[in-house]
C-alpha cells in the first residue's frame, strides 16, 4: 500500500516552485499526495527562513505536525527548504523530526505536481544572488547567483505552452542577473524573446522582482512592445535615502531611481509600478524616514508593500550601530501603510468607467473573481466582477469597472 504524503509549502512562490519539483519526484517514487496533510502517513514542511517572522510560521508549523505525530497521526516528518539549509543543527532543538533536507538543485526537470491553480504557473528561471544586500541572508541559504540553462527553460516553456495556461510568472530572487553567471553579462531580454517566442498560447507573462540596478532600455522596450508581457514592473526600492541605500549596498542612488520611475513610466504608459520598502532600519532617521514618506506621496505607486526590517544574524547590518527600536519600527511601518491606502484608493478611483482585460479565477457567492495585468498572484488586488453569461476559471474577460474601492476593483463584462 503507497504511504499517504502532504505538504505544507510557506514562504514566496520561488518555494512553491521547490515544492512541486520535490512533490513530483515523491509522487513518481510511489508515494500517494494528499491535500489534507493530517490524513498523511508523512508530512513534508517546506520552509521559509527569510525573516525574523517567516522564520517563526516555519517553526510553529513543525511544532503543530510534531504534536500530530505525538498523537499518532503521522509517521513521519521531513523538514525541508530554507530553514534546515541555514540552520545546520536544527536535529538537537526538533528530535522529533525525522529528517532535515536542504535546497533543491536549480535544475527540476519538466515535470511539476502543480499547486498552483491549473491557469497559471510559475517559472524559476534563476536561484541565489548576486546583490549582497547588507540585510539578506540570501546568499547565505541560495548562496551566488545560478541561472537555468536556455534549452531547460524553453523546453518548461514549451510544456506550459501546451497546456495553454492562461498566465506564466518569471521569477528568481532578482530575474535582471539571469546570465550573469554564465557569461558575466545580463542575459534576461535575450532569455524573454525565446520565451516569447515560444509561448503563442500563453495569454500573459509576467516579470517579477527586477533589481532597479539593472533595468535596460532593451527591457523596457520589449515589456512596451510584447501584447503578452504585463505591463507591470515589480521594483524592490527598500528606500529611497541616498545614504541609507548605501548602508543597504544597494548601488543606486535618489536621483538615480526618481529618473528610472520617470523613464519607465514614460516608455511604457499605462504601467502598473510595484515597490516594496524596508521600514526601521539600522541608524534610519525621523528626517529620513519623512524623506521615504514624501517619496511614497510623490510616486505614487500602483502597489506597495512594506517589510519591518529583520536583524539577522550573518548580515553586515546585524553589527550596524543605531538598530532602531521595535515599537518606532512598526510606527514608521503603520504609518507607511495608511498612506499608501490613501493613494492605492486614488490610483483605483481613476480607473472608474475604464475597460480593461481580466483573467477570471473563481466564482465565490454570486460574482466572478478575476485579477487585472497589475495584479500579481496572491499578493495584489482583485477584480469582482459581474457578468450575465457563464464565465470559466483561466478565461480572459472584457470588463468595465463600475465601483472601485481601497485595494479592489468592481466591474461588469462587456
């Protein structure tokens, strides 16, 4: 009899990638997936170990399957992912686990066990870093920066592409390295054009986390010009202080990323700019932090989302002077997050009476559920929508909106 597995996959979507190869390779070994993991003879938890607070859901999720197992309703537990690849000696602290497991090499072969819903998908087309960030412990889980080799990735493209998912996402701890390990050059439009050109029936593409160190004309022209790129650009800023930034190692400065914001808008109109911000970290300023807040009032970004720095251990910032205190973290976190309400519901109202593509995901009481091109999954908005013909999962729908609210749009099929 094939002994029941389930997985409990945290973290970002590059760990969902991991978890479906690894599901993959078990299913194909004999082992039966189960949804439900608490009717599972074995429970893999694939874990998160970024931050401070990934780190804690990883651990209270081993520590919910050890007390199944405790009350005989698992056999097994195999912790894997992030977590057991930073902390070496994790078999002292959790003895009731039964194996730890490292990364998985990049390379996961064509075939996936899909968690993702069936119209959509994820391509990891890169792993590691190349950025040394002086607060991510990145490079010390993924270690430098690995690119997929081409014939792999057209050959996952080529699979996707028959299946005609509705929407592929390209993703890598930051997609503008991609070649850099290669060749010692970036390598991401050449990669994307292939991509394109192998994808006729994929209805979307879309590109996720671009360092704006990185970001060239050729990018910008290609996501302008290819009907199937979304028109979407997710921009890790983490702040916009000069030296702030400089005590990040990100190499860019204000002037630098104010010009880049100017010019991407302006190849590509209509764009739905993404950011995401690092609040409280070491020796930050009330007055640099005003500076970051009239930043957020001035660009207003389509999308934003906001971290509270996390010190951790084996980053050059964890000995940085000045680690500001917990309660003006989240102050300065709070106050970032109301602002950008204010200026997600002003960016949404402009939208009232607009067309605009929508990929439909579910139907939940009455209406239909969809995303628009600036909606990444899981992490951006949605579109409700209203419609008096039969509308099925994965479908491009025409929609005018009709209500806008904070975060959400309203709208109705043409």
């Amino acid at each position: 009899m094939k002994q029941k597995l389930g997985m409990l996959s945290l973290g970002c979507p590059r760990n969902l990638v991991d978890a479906e190869s690894l599901l993959e390779r078990l299913n194909s070994k004999g082992y039966r997936i189960v949804e439900d993991i608490s009717e599972a003879d074995v429970a893999l938890v694939n874990t998160c170990a970024f931050i401070e607070e990934a780190r804690s859901e990883s651990v209270e999720a081993i520590l919910e399957l050890i007390e199944l197992k405790n009350k005989g309703k698992l056999k097994k537990i195999i912790v894997h992912g992030c977590l057991a690849q930073r902390y070496k000696d994790l078999n002292k602290e959790l003895p009731e686990v039964d194996a730890f497991v490292g990364s998985l090499e990049l390379n996961h072969g064509t075939k996936r066990f899909a968690l993702t819903p069936k119209h959509y998908a994820y391509l990891k087309i890169c792993e590691g870093c190349v950025n040394n960030c002086s607060y991510c412990v990145i490079p010390k889980i993924k270690g430098r920066l690995v690119s997929l080799d081409e014939e792999s990735i057209i050959q996952k493209v080529k699979d996707f592409n028959r299946q005609k998912i509705s929407e592929l996402n390209i993703i890598g701890q930051d997609i503008t390295g991609f070649g850099m390990d290669l060749s010692g050059r970036i390598r991401l439009t050449g990669i994307l054009k292939k991509i394109i050109s192998n994808a006729p029936d994929i209805g979307w593409i879309r590109l996720l986390y671009l360092n704006p160190e990185r970001i060239t004309d050729e990018l910008l022209k290609l996501i302008s010009s290819h009907v199937q790129v979304c028109k979407y650009i997710d921009l890790p800023l983490q702040h916009i202080n000069s030296r702030i930034l400089a005590l990040m190692n990100r190499k860019i400065t204000k002037k630098e990323i104010i010009s880049l914001i100017e010019k991407v808008r302006k190849v590509i109109p209509g764009v739905c700019l993404r950011t995401s911000l690092i609040l409280g970290f070491p020796s930050e300023t009330d007055k640099e932090f005003k500076e970051l807040l009239d930043f957020i009032r001035d660009a207003e970004f389509e999308r934003l989302g906001a971290f509270i720095y996390s010190r951790e251990q084996g980053t050059a910032a964890y000995g940085f002077k000045g680690q500001v205190p917990r309660k003006i973290k989240q102050e300065r976190f709070d106050a970032v997050m109301s602002l950008q309400q204010e200026i997600s519901s002003t960016v949404n109202a402009r939208l009232l009476g607009k067309q605009m593509d929508v990929l439909i995901e579910e139907k939940q009481d009455g209406a239909y559920i969809g995303r628009s091109q600036a909606d990444a999954p899981e992490v951006d908005g949605l579109v409700y929508v209203n419609s008096r013909r039969l509308l099925k999962e994965g479908e491009f729908a025409k929609v005018r909106i009709t209500d806008t609210l904070e975060y959400d749009l309203v709208g109705e099929v043409i």
